[in-house]
C-alpha cells in the first residue's frame, strides 16, 4: 500500500499516548512558570507536532518563537558542527526560555543551542523533550521535562523523518525493512 502508516513495524507510542503524555508534561511546566514571562522555542523542523500540540495543552499566557539548526555542517553528527539556519526573531534577555524539541539523540544540537541561547542573557533555559535516548547521549543535556526514554533504535513520525518522510504520522514507531531497501 502506499499509505504512509503501513510502512510503520511496530509502534512505540500511539497518538493517544502522545497527547496523553504531552498534558501531564504541559501541567507541570505550567505549575513550574506560573506568573513568569514565558517563551517557547520550538527548533524546526522535527519539533513542530510537539510545538503545536504541548502549547495548546497549556492555558497560561506564552509567546512561541522557532529556530532552525543543522548539525550536518561538515558530513556527519559526530563532526559536532552546528550552524545556525534561523534564528529567533526574539530578544530573549530577561525571558523565560523553554526550548521544544521532539528527540534527544546524541545530545548534540540541544547541548549546543543551550549554550548558544545562554550567552544572550534569558532569565532562565530549560528544554522539554518528548524522547531521550539515554544510550546514544554522548553531549551532556539535561532536559527538565522529559515525554519517554527510549532504546537507541531508528523512529519516525510525529514530527521525526526518515529522509525527510514519516513526519507527519500520528503514532510513532519504527519503519518496516522494505522501506530502507
Ligand atoms: C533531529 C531531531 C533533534 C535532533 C536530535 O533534528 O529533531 O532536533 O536531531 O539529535 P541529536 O541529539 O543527536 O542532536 P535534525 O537535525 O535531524 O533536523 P529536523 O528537526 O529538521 O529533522
Ligand atoms: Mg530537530
């Protein structure tokens, strides 16, 4: 078939799972920044379904802005290389700043991206990820709000790609060995 979800083995975590866990994870930030001056920034592409569906979980007053890093500047992820391709449009001194992002891999674009947003004077990063691979961390990130850990095996859907593929499924899971051969 060529429906895109057929091409998914097994999934690890159905949309309901997601959303389910994306509130229990939106009370807590909520509870936590309470009446603090909250920006939420999302980094492009992957973290878009997350983005959309964790603001929307929180009924507080929030500002969202994106960035858009490569960490594939000079071939591989493990050259740890990361270049900038867009950047906030907001002045982040004195903010909150809670960075979104779908996955922590090897660590590396969120170990860089907090450096890189710490140096513009915020008030306070944290970062909120859906999933971590603790065995692939190799960049030393600590997530304050963290969806599920997970085993260091290959994932697509809700926002993560396989050449660019499978971001919009509604579950994730992992893809069918056809599709890579
Ligand atoms: C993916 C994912 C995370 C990052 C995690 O983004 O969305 O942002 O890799 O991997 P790391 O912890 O090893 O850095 P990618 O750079 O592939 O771009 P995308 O968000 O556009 O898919
Ligand atoms: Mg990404």
């Amino acid at each position: 078939s060529s429906h895109v979800e057929h091409d998914l083995v097994n999934i690890l975590f159905t949309e309901a799972q997601i959303q389910q866990r994306l509130g229990e994870m939106a009370l807590q930030i909520t509870e936590d920044y309470e009446g603090r001056d909250l920006l939420v920034v999302g980094v492009l592409r992957g973290a878009v379904m997350v983005m959309a569906d964790l603001a929307r979980a929180m009924p507080i007053h929030l500002e969202m802005d994106w960035m858009a890093v490569s960490s594939y500047g000079s071939g591989t992820k493990s050259s740890g290389v990361v270049r900038i391709l867009k950047d906030l449009d907001t002045d982040i001194s004195g903010r909150d700043v809670l960075i979104v992002d779908e996955i922590i891999d090897t660590g590396l674009t969120l170990s860089w991206l907090v450096n890189n947003l710490s140096s513009r004077s915020p008030a306070s990063v944290e970062i909120a990820t859906l999933l971590r691979k603790p065995e692939a961390l190799s960049m030393p990130v600590e997530p304050k709000y963290v969806g599920w850990d997970i085993p260091n095996e290959f994932v697509v859907g809700y926002g993560l790609d396989y050449r660019e593929r499978y971001r919009n499924l509604r579950d994730i899971g992992t893809l069918a060995p056809h599709v890579y051969s």
